[in-house]
C-alpha cells in the first residue's frame, strides 16, 4: 500500500489489485477523516495474508469492489452477455456476475506497475499484453495518476490502442462515499447533479425503484434515456435519503455536489467533458453510497452496435489515446 499526502489530504492505494484506492481522508478540526468509504481493516489484513481468497471466490466479489474506489477500464459497468458486437464481428467474453454479465471491466482485477511516486503523486501503468487471459480483445495500455493540490484530489486515467486495428472504450471510477460524514449517521449527505436523462436499468441490477416512466416521449428518441422521474431527481441538492437507485444517466454536465450540512463539509466534483454520464447507486440500509463518473452508458458497447446516440463510447484508431480527469475538491 503506497501513500501520498498534503497538510490537507491523505490518500491510500493498492497498485494490486488495479491501483485501487484504500482510502482518501481530510483534516478536519485537527484530525483525518473519511472522505470516502473506508477499506475495513479485516479486509486489508487478510489480502496481505492472501486469507481473501477463497471468500471472494465464493461471493464473487473481487478485492477492489470492497475497496474505497476502483477504476473501470476497458469499459463500465455491464456488458449483456458478456458480449458485444464491433465493426463486424461478435466478441464474446468471460462472464462475472451471477447474471451473466461481464462487469467493470478487467483492469480492476490486475496488478499496476508503480511508475512514478513522490509526496503528493504517484502513477501506476499497466500493459493488457501481460497478461494472457485479459478479459478485452483488443490490447491496450494504459496509466492513471493520483495527484494531490492543496484541498484537491485527481485522478487521470489514460487509455492508449496498442493495437493493429480500431477498438472501442470506455472508463470511469467508481468511488464509494459514507452517508454521513466521517461515518456519523447523524449528518445525512445531500447530492447534486444535472443530467439529461436516464437509463432504463438492465435486468439484474440491484435497484428496486420505480423505473423511468415509459409512456411518457424519450428525451432523445434515439438515445434509449428517458426523463428521470422525482425520485431520481437531483438537479438541486437533495438527501440521498432512502431512495434505492442503481441507474445510469446521460447528458451529465460533469459536476456534482456531496453536502454534510451539519459539518458544512462538501465534496466538489469538476470532471472533463469526456464523462459525460455518471451512475448513482443507493443501496438502503448501507452506509455508503456511490457516485460514478463515466465516459459511456451501461451496456454501450451494444447500445453503440445498436447505433442509439450519446452513448459515450469511443472508437480509438491504432495508437490513438483517450484522456480523462476527475477532481474532487473539499470544502468547508
């Protein structure tokens, strides 16, 4: 476990598994506090004792998805069938899920080589070309870089086709935050975020909320998203309270806002243009929530061969690469 730290911020990573983040803590009146959901020690411990094994075998949940944060590259979030056409030809790939989803994509599960570390910043690279069994078609490289300014957190991730032909991808993060701050119940966080629609959620996902209303016109006939209804309706700050969401939504104009009014702690995203959709996940009776910057829509490669508008995927030529930054600003 590698750390980088600042008079205002700490962060914690595991280059193995897919240089995922442990911990991201503040000064807060003197002391570090959660900023996102805290690794549990338990977990820590028996990943360096390789004791982890045989649970997440058994569960079929990975050592990153128990982390604070991981990253999703090749692509994000599910893929129906663990497949998906492009320029031709059907690529068909290993299912994770339970579903028969292939999920997150595979950089999540490899080790990253640690390419540069220093006080406030460390890079990590990996190569898909290693690793025999990579869970994508196409081979790729790529890098992502922690940074620390001030009361600034970012991260970069860089995606580059090593390839000889085109391929489509997609990335994105997947950080967890408490619903209260620091772990207190008793300061219930509030969300913000501007979007243009939703995503019906695929057969599956874990959300039991009422689904986009489907008599009502798309808001692009040809992008497959609908008009969020109230519960999911965040374009002002609003308790994530107990509402049950695991959707997608487009035409996010890659901000947002996490608010602890009684701290009066909030949590600025500013993202590049190049994620332009974002998942919110809510499971109930958790104490933590998510909020996922993404490039693509779930399911987009398909959606992309299905040729629906605004699915955020991209297409990279040989040797072409793909940028993206996150930032996550604390306020107080």
């Amino acid at each position: 476990m590698l750390t980088i730290e600042n008079a205002s911020l700490r962060l914690s990573v595991l280059p193995d598994p897919g240089a995922s983040i442990v911990s991201l803590e503040g000064k807060w009146q003197g002391a570090w506090v959660p900023l996102m959901r805290p690794t549990p020690p338990e977990v820590l411990a028996a990943h360096s004792s390789g004791a982890l094994t045989s649970r997440m075998l058994a569960s079929r949940m990975p050592l990153s998805g128990m982390l604070a944060s991981f990253n999703l590259i090749p692509w994000s979030n599910r893929l129906t069938g663990a497949g998906f056409d492009f320029d031709g030809t059907h690529y068909a790939l290993r299912a994770n899920t339970p579903q028969g989803y292939a999920i997150h994509g595979d950089g999540r599960d490899r080790p990253w080589r640690v390419t540069e570390h220093t006080a406030d910043s460390l890079t990590c690279a990996l190569d898909s070309r290693e690793f025999p069994d990579f869970n994508f078609p196409f081979p790729l490289r790529a890098e992502i870089r922690y940074s620390l300014e001030g009361n600034s957190f970012g991260t970069t991730l860089t995606v580059l086709n090593s390839g000889e032909s085109p391929m489509p991808v997609g990335f994105g993060f997947h950080p967890y935050f408490n619903r209260g701050f620091g772990g207190a119940p008793t300061d219930e966080a509030q969300l913000q975020l501007r979007v243009a629609g939703v995503y019906p959620p695929l057969a599956g996902m874990t959300a039991k909320a009422v689904e986009p209303v489907r008599t009502r016109l798309p808001t692009d006939d040809r992008s497959g998203m609908f008009d969020a209804p109230a519960e999911m309706d965040f374009s002002a700050l609003a308790p994530v309270g107990a509402r049950d969401i695991d959707h997608c939504f487009g035409g996010w104009d890659s901000r947002a806002t996490i608010a602890y009014p009684s701290s009066g702690v909030r949590l600025e995203f500013s993202c590049d243009p190049v994620f332009g959709h974002v998942i919110v996940y809510t499971p109930p009776g958790k104490p933590f929530f998510a909020v996922e910057p993404v490039t693509h829509a779930n399911d987009g490669f398909n959606l992309y061969a299905q040729q629906l508008t605004g699915t955020g995927v991209r297409v990279l030529q040989p040797r072409a690469s793909l940028s993206g930054t996150f930032k996550l600003s604390i306020l107080s």
